[in-house]
C-alpha cells in the first residue's frame, strides 16, 4: 500500500496490492453511507447504492 493510502486507511497497511485498495475503498464506502444516514443525505446515499449495484454486477461478470 502507499504511502498516504497508509495514513489514510491505517488498519489497511499490513496489506499490499489490489486486495488493499480493494478493502479501503470498502471501508471508506461503509464509512460515507453512515455519515449519509445519519445526515439523512438522500442524494450520497443514492450514489452509495449505484455504486454498489455497479460493484455487483462486476462480479457476477
């Protein structure tokens, strides 16, 4: 992981790769949709979702 990928996602750092980024855009993700609903922000959340649909249909690919 780089370097301030290191400093931004911490818990993620002893990992390396793909697998890392992977798991910090996660985190991140997970971390935006609670500030969005506790904001009740519809318009975050909505984007959230599409995200997620589009990550989905990814893997099913």
């Amino acid at each position: 992981m780089t370097n301030w990928a290191a400093e931004l996602f911490p818990q993620h750092a002893r990992r390396s790769g793909a697998a890392a980024v992977l798991e910090a855009a996660d985190h991140a993700r997970a971390e935006m949709r609670r500030a969005a609903t506790a904001e009740r922000d519809t318009q975050v959340l909505d984007e959230l979702d599409r995200i997620d649909a589009y990550d989905q249909q990814e893997t099913r690919s």
